[in-house]
C-alpha cells in the first residue's frame, strides 16, 4: 500500500536525498538509524527503516543477537527443545 506524502526532493550531485524531518518524525527515524532500500517489481525504489530479522525464520519479532546472528525467541525456544 502506498501514500502520497507530496513531498518531492531532488538528488544532489552526490546522489543523496533529504528525508524531510516531519517524515523522519512520524517514521520514528533518527540520526543514524540504518535504512534499508528495496527495489519493487514495478522498478519502486522503498526505503524502510531497518529492523533485524530471524537467522532462522526471518521474523522481525522479539530478535536479538546471538554470536553476531540475528535470533528470535520462538526459535531460541524451538533450539532448546532439540537440544534436550
């Protein structure tokens, strides 16, 4: 789903663009947060603020990390069981 937000910005010479701070705002994106870009079927370029997602399942819930890995807790679960 997409929603016209009016906002247009042009790309510098270095090929960035501004995401306007009312935007950020909403989006909850800070300083330094990492973004994660997408590329649609349709040829859509998608930003997204990043959120680690499971090694295993690729949830986005309850994830931690682990010896550099991404785990969620239903799988850490899941690990112990097959561990006992």
């Amino acid at each position: 789903m997409r929603k016209a937000t009016g906002i247009v910005r042009r790309i510098d010479n270095l090929g960035r663009i501004v995401v306007p701070k009312e935007l950020r705002t909403t989006m909850e994106i800070d300083v330094k947060d990492p973004i994660e870009i997408y590329v649609s079927r349709d040829g859509e370029i998608i930003l997204q603020k990043y959120r680690p997602s499971c090694v295993f399942c690729d949830s986005k819930e309850d994830v931690i990390e682990y010896k550099d890995k991404n785990v969620c807790k239903k799988c850490i679960k899941k690990l112990k069981e097959i561990k006992d």
